[in-house]
C-alpha cells in the first residue's frame, strides 16, 4: 500500500506552544477551562486539506469496518516534515474520538469548529454515523516524552497509557500488583492500609500518605506491596513474580484488549480503542530493533484487536527513510498506512 505522500500541506497559523497530543492539565475548574479553550483552538485553527480529509474518511471507514480496499489492517502510518501539522492532525482525531467528551457536548457544534464553511458534509455523516455505532476511547501517546528517560520499549509504553487510563500505576511493576490486587477485600481500603502499614513501620506522619504515593514512590511500595502480599496470602514470597513479567508486543496488545473488554462490558455500545502515537520515527532514531517491534506491534493489534484497536503513528519520514531497503525486505510493512 503506497504511503500518502501529499498527507500534510505546510500550516501558515503559528501557536503560542506546540501542540502535544498528550497535554496534561489540572484537575480543577481553571485547568477545565483552559483544557476546553485548548482544544477549541485545535478544532478552529484546523486546516483540513483534501489529503487530510481522505485520512479521515478512510481511518472513519475502517472504524466502521465499511473499507473494502485490498488492505484490511488496523494500522495507519503518517508522515510530514517538521512542522507541516501531523501533531495537530493527531490532536483533532484525538478530539473526534472521544466519545466520553463528546456525549456531553452538542457534536454539531463541535464539528461546526473543524468545518465552519460546511465544505465536509459526506465527512460530517462518517463521523456522526461512527460514533452513534460504537463508543470510542482514544489512548494519546507522545514518543517525545520518553527520549530521556532509560530506554523503553513501545510495548512498555502502551502498557504503561493503558494502566493509567484504568486508574493504576504508570510504574509497570506496580501496575502488575494492583492487576493481582484488585478485586481482593482490602483493595477498596487500600490507602488505609497503607497508612496503618506505614505506622506499623514507624514512618511519621503515616496518615499524611495515599495510595497514590505508593504508586508513585518506591521507598513506600517497596514496604507497602511487601506486608499487603503476606496478609493476603500469608508469605510475602512471590512478590518478585507478581511485580516483573516479561513484557512483548503481544502482552501489550493483550492488555489493550482487556481493558476494551472491561469498557464494552459497562457500555451500551460496542468499544474500540484507538492508540494516537505521535514521533515514531524520531522515537526509534538509530534504534532498528524498535522498528521491528513496531511492525510485530502492529501485527499483534491486527490478529488480537480483530478490528477493535486501531492505531495511528505519526512520523517525520516515510518508513524506508528509516533505515533504506529494511522495511520491504525485512519487515512487513504493508499493514501500515
């Protein structure tokens, strides 16, 4: 499948910061309300040029699982220069699958933003259409935040965003505890027991602590998780296995799927997740194993997500600029757009 080579056009609007698809904000009413003036500065300084609008209408298509192209992978490859818009790109499609925020907001005003001329109505329909069938949760992932840290690996780092969309640690070898943790009696008092632990232990103002600041420091959770596992189970060995596992593209894709499963479970429509990955290719620099590991990712989201994952990689160079003659002759990268 040939790669869209006209997908990006140079953007002439200049913004205060860089668009990040993975911006955080404060859990209060001013950072709701910059986070709303944010992303109506996304939808109105959006350009949607014809290549863009071909993107969207085939990435709504394959949602619905309505493309009957030749190519039926889940997976779709973007590449632009620097600065020709792809983050921005990234940021509308991660506002317009959204179906949590945009369940309570008015969708046609939403999109009145995106298309102010009405120029897109047939596109307009794919959307409104797609999200009345199914429920989506995107999963934005910026690559640029993790080049200088230790070295991960992307099946690391899709862990790590769908163990914090489930409300546990971004630390995996936490986030595996909580996983065995939860559902167990003490798990809903798990912050008191952490501070009676803490106590026990004789750690000042134990009641100060959370469980968050177990998730967080491993001064604490190496104490916490220790005396948790041997009330429960009565030995505290085993923490080791429980807290490391061997981490591939395939366990990745597993967890992206149970958590989808856990959604679908609580919702009236069928759940698709869409994992937004942004720098690919600055991500995998000289580091060719991780192109391979990308491409069994997407092989791995293509066999087990069965249509239900979809994933969206953004990149500043085409795939055989990455390393020349590598992507065709080694590696199968036709699944990837």
């Amino acid at each position: 499948m040939k790669l869209e080579e006209d997908l990006f056009q140079e953007q002439a609007t200049s913004f205060e910061e860089s668009i990040r698809i993975d911006r955080e904000f404060e859990e209060d009413s001013a950072g709701t309300a910059l986070r709303e003036e944010r992303y109506r500065h996304y939808l109105d300084t959006y350009h949607v040029t014809d290549a863009s609008e071909n993107f969207l209408s085939d990435f709504f298509a394959r949602v619905r699982g309505e493309d009957d192209e030749m190519r039926k992978g889940a997976n779709h490859w973007l590449y632009g220069y620097y600065g020709s818009g792809k983050s921005h790109l990234l940021s509308v499609l991660n506002l317009l699958t959204d179906s949590d925020s945009l369940d309570e907001v008015n969708q046609n005003t939403v999109w009145n933003r995106l298309d102010p001329d009405q120029t897109n109505d047939d596109l307009f329909e794919m959307w409104s259409g797609m999200l009345n069938e199914y429920h989506l949760v995107p999963l934005p992932i910026n690559l640029l935040k993790y080049q200088s840290v230790r070295e991960q690996s992307f099946s690391e780092i899709i862990l790590q965003s769908v163990y914090q969309a489930r409300g546990l640690s971004e630390r995996l070898d936490i986030a595996f505890f909580e996983e065995w943790y939860q559902g167990r009696e003490t798990w809903d008092h798990r912050t008191e027991l952490t501070q009676e632990i803490l106590r026990d232990a004789g750690v000042p103002n134990a009641e100060e602590y959370t469980w968050e600041d177990v998730q967080e420091y491993r001064v604490l959770s190496d104490l916490v998780l220790d005396e948790i596992l041997e009330r429960e189970t009565g030995t505290a060995d085993g923490l080791a296995d429980i807290r490391q596992r061997n981490i591939s593209q395939r366990m990745a894709v597993e967890a992206v799927e149970s958590y989808r499963q856990e959604l679908d479970e609580q919702s009236d429509k069928p759940v698709k997740i869409l994992l937004l990955v942004d720098e690919v290719t600055l991500f995998i620099g000289g580091n060719y194993q991780r192109l391979s590991e990308l491409n069994a990712l997407a092989e791995s989201i293509d066999t087990i997500g069965d249509g239900n994952i979809q994933m969206v990689a953004t990149a500043q160079s085409e795939i055989e600029d990455v390393r020349p003659g590598l992507a065709s002759k080694q590696l199968d990268f036709g699944i990837l757009k």
